[in-house]
C-alpha cells in the first residue's frame, strides 16, 4: 500500500478569495492499493463514503480515465485529521490524496501542473487545492481549465491558530449566501488587500496583516452563518492576533499570531469558555512548505 500525506488548508486569507490559500502543518493519511473492489475504511471511526460517491475514490477513478485506464476498484484507509465542513480544506484533501495516489500507483503519467489542473476542476475553485497539493502559499487564477499558480515558501516566525467550532458550515451553503453583483469600490477594497496580504506575509510586514484580511466580497455574508464570530474575532484581537479572517468558507476562524504569543491558545479557549461560548477549539498550526507527499511505498 502507498501512504500519502496531504495538509490542511486555508483559503481566502481574508481578501483573496478563490485566489489565495496557504498549507498548514496538520494532515490527513490516506493508505491506498489497487483492488478488484471498492474497500473502502476509516482507521480512526471517523465514517466516511465507502462506495463510489467517496471523494478519494472519484478522483482516483478519474486520473485513471484520463490516462486511459479503467480502475476496478481501490482499498483506500483513510485517517481524517482534518475536520469535515470546517473551512480547513477536507474535500480538498480528498480530491488530492485520490489524485495524487493514483498518478504514483500509474507510476506518474501526469505532471504536477496537470494534478494542479484536474484539483481544480474537480474542486471548482483552486485556493484549497493548489496548496494543498502544493504547500506553502499560492496564488492561483483558474480560468475554468488550467490554473496559473505561484507557490512561495514561507518561512515565518507566525503561528496560524485555527479556531475551530464544533458545528459544521457546508461550502455549497457558505457560497448561497453571497451577492452576485459587487460595486468597482468594493472590487478595489477587496483586489488591493489581497495583494497587501502576500506582499506583507512575504515581507514581514506583519502590522499590515489586520487591514490586509478586510473584504467586501464574502466575510460580511459568511459571519452571519457563524454564532459567536464577532466575538470569537474580538477575543483574538484582543489577546493580541496580528489577523484574524474566516477561513475558507468558514465556519473556523483563524487568527494570525506571533511565535511569542505563546499562550495563545490557552488564554483565548479560557476566555471563549468563560464567556459562554463553548464548544471552540484552538489547534496552534505552522505553514507546511511540503504540500502532498508520498509517505511509503
Ligand atoms: N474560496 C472558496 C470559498 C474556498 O470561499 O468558497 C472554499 O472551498
């Protein structure tokens, strides 16, 4: 069996969005062998689709395709660290991991743009994907066929502390709310922080990271979907978070905080739950420069 190993993401970065995601230090395994079935498990109780419709599986079955090989079926272990409908790019994970499997176990047919490609169509949109196929931070233009992608290495003294709630916020649901029109000014609001946002994180210029992550085009909506966000935001800034930003489609938040802010993690899980908002968990993660990885063969 081959084991890959794929990070969690984040996308949007605020202001970026569809446009901007970074990999984060916190994986999901997937264990995969060709098979005459579908076998489908989970090594951690987590339940997953174990027929057809899984996602790690649809992905495979489509490389295959593409490379003009029918797949009988696929032994698949899964171990889901990253939590489902949570803003941290589960669906992702699945798309690459069944990618990226299936290209080794073919003995790599495909190029790594062309797995960057075929992420995103499947995905629909590549600020998920093309970290976490990719790691680091990546800026990516998707024109419906191919992404034009810009991975950069990023090696910071911040920390990135996913705030995650225990309920879930599908995407299909966390898009619906948004408007289908914006004004130029709110374009503008939204294309000059992007660019802010990359410059600074690349920079250090890390006293620009609070005005960088403002947007016009999806937070304001998405907010409103999430009990407790502007609390949970204020908390964070309050114990001193350069940022803080939905992450992905949300419903996580994530917060953007020095290596010295140790107590972090500590300080905001104390004052969410003696303010009564219970049920938030504070995972402290570091960007991952390696993207997805064959682990063992
Ligand atoms: N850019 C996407 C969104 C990320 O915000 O909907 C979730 O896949």
């Amino acid at each position: 069996m081959i084991k890959i190993r794929v990070p969690a993401t984040s996308a949007n970065l605020g202001a970026g969005f569809d446009a901007l995601g970074l990999a984060l230090g916190f994986f999901n395994y997937v264990e995969m062998e060709e098979s005459d079935r579908i076998d489908i498990t989970s090594a951690d109780g987590i339940e997953v689709p174990a027929d057809e419709t899984n996602m790690i599986y649809v992905a495979a079955r489509d490389l295959y395709e593409i490379c003009g090989r029918k797949l009988e079926g696929l032994k698949i272990i899964q171990t889901n660290n990253i939590p489902m409908a949570r803003g941290l790019g589960s669906s992702s994970a699945c798309i690459v991991a069944g990618l990226a499997g299936a290209n080794h176990l073919l003995g790599n047919p495909l190029t790594q743009d062309d797995l960057v490609d075929l992420a995103a169509q499947i995905e629909g949109h590549p600020d998920n994907t093309a970290p976490a196929l990719l790691g680091g931070i990546v800026t990516a233009v998707f024109d419906g066929r191919k992404v034009h992608w810009v991975k950069q290495e990023v090696y910071t003294k911040l920390h990135f502390e996913a705030m995650i709630p225990e309920f879930e916020l599908k995407t299909e649901k966390a898009r619906a709310c948004l408007p289908k029109e914006v004004s130029h000014k709110d374009a503008v609001y939204n294309l000059s922080r992007a660019a802010l946002f990359s410059a600074s994180l690349l920079t250090g210029k890390y006293e620009n990271l609070r005005t960088a992550v403002h947007d016009k085009l999806h937070q304001p909506y998405r907010m409103e979907l999430i009990p407790h966000c502007r609390d949970v935001f204020d908390t964070a800034y309050t114990h001193g978070a350069y940022a803080v930003y939905v992450s992905g489609a949300g419903p996580t938040l994530m917060a953007i905080v020095d290596e010295e802010n140790t107590f972090f993690k500590g300080k905001m899980e104390f004052s969410l739950e003696n303010a009564g908002i219970h049920g938030w968990k504070v995972h402290d993660l570091l960007i991952d420069n390696e993207g997805t990885k064959i682990i063992n063969e």
